[in-house]
C-alpha cells in the first residue's frame, strides 16, 4: 500500500520492511559483536516496539535474556512536573549489561527519565537500541548507541507505532501528509 488512512490524517509509505529489516540486521550484527561475553539483558519498551523487538531478537545469536517493561506517565506533586514509573522490571539488573529497546527517540525526554530510573538500580552498563531518531529533534544528550534509522521531523506510523491506538499493525513505516 502507497498510502492509508488513519482518521483525520493521510500517511504515505517512506520506509519499506526491506529497508527496516536491513538496518535492524546491521544494529543485530553489532550488537553481537559488542556484547557476546556479557549476557545482555534486552528491556523492550512496550507498546510501541513490539515488532523491532521481534525482529531484532530474531538476529541475536548471544547467550542474553528479555524482558518487557512499561512506561506510566502522570502528573507528580512536585514542581518537576511529569513522573515516569517504569514497570515489569522484575529482574534484578545490578551488575547486569541492559540494552533498552526502544521504537523511537524523539525529544529524548522519554529516554532520558528511563536512564535515569534504571540508573538507580546499579546495572553496570546502558546501551540503547533504537529503531529510529529523530536528531533535529533531541533535546537532551544521548548516547543512542544502536540506531537503526535516523528520519526528519515528522510523524510516522506503522511498524509498531501508533496514531491515537491505530496503525501499529502495517509492516513498513508511513509518514503524514501534511495537506
Ligand atoms: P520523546 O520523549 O523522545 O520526545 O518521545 C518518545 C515517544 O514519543 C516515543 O516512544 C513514541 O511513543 C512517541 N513518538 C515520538 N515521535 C513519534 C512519531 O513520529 N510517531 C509515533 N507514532 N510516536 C512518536
């Protein structure tokens, strides 16, 4: 399909499964190549990347284990504003080598708190995989060590991602028409 619609918004495809199957093999590659003694724990924030996580975990081929983490948001208290919990961390990751599995930076806030929650819990090292960045975007300073595509500034769907619950099953990434 060239192009769907999601409610009030028309996307056209900009990038094909083939594509994205290519760079998640290249992120697999150097992931194990990178971490092969350390038994990586894999953190897959859900929802949005359920079908990266699939993929990539498809193509690691090191001794490591995987788990599914949520992120709530709500208003605190405090004048720091917005509080992120993460939940479904289960394990105990002091010590451990973590990779975050992620579906998309974009302000790098979301990753940002992440770090810092899990930072808490004295894992030995963070890596972050990616399946994209949007860098124009990025507010904050991060190491994104595993990213599989950088994209301009717009909104896409598809592959996992969502427009207000929808979309999330296509296989190849769409992006909206701005009409
Ligand atoms: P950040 O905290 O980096 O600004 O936002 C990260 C979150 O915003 C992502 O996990 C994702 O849920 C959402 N997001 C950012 N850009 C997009 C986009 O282009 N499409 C969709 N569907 N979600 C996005």
């Amino acid at each position: 399909m060239e192009s769907i619609q999601i409610k009030d918004k028309k996307f056209a495809i900009s990038i094909t499964e083939e594509q994205i199957l290519k760079e998640v093999d290249r992120v697999a590659t150097e992931i194990n190549r990178d971490l092969k003694d350390k038994n990586p724990l894999f953190l897959s924030v859900l929802n949005g990347s359920f079908m990266f996580t699939a993929d990539l975990m498809k193509r690691i081929t090191i001794p490591c284990e995987i788990s599914f983490v949520k992120l709530a948001s709500y208003q605190g208290i405090s004048s720091t504003g917005k509080i992120t919990e993460v939940i479904g961390v289960n394990e105990d990751i002091s010590g451990r080598c973590v990779v975050i599995v992620e579906d998309i930076v974009d302000t790098g806030l979301t990753m940002q708190r992440l770090l810092e929650t899990l930072g808490t819990r004295n894992p030995k090292e963070i890596h972050i995989a990616s399946l994209l960045v949007k860098p124009e975007k990025l507010q904050v300073p991060l190491n994104i060590k595993y990213a599989a595509m950088n994209i301009p500034n717009d909104f896409i769907v598809g592959y996992g991602l969502d427009y207000d619950g929808l979309g999330r099953n296509y296989k190849d990434i769409y992006t909206v028409i701005n009409e």
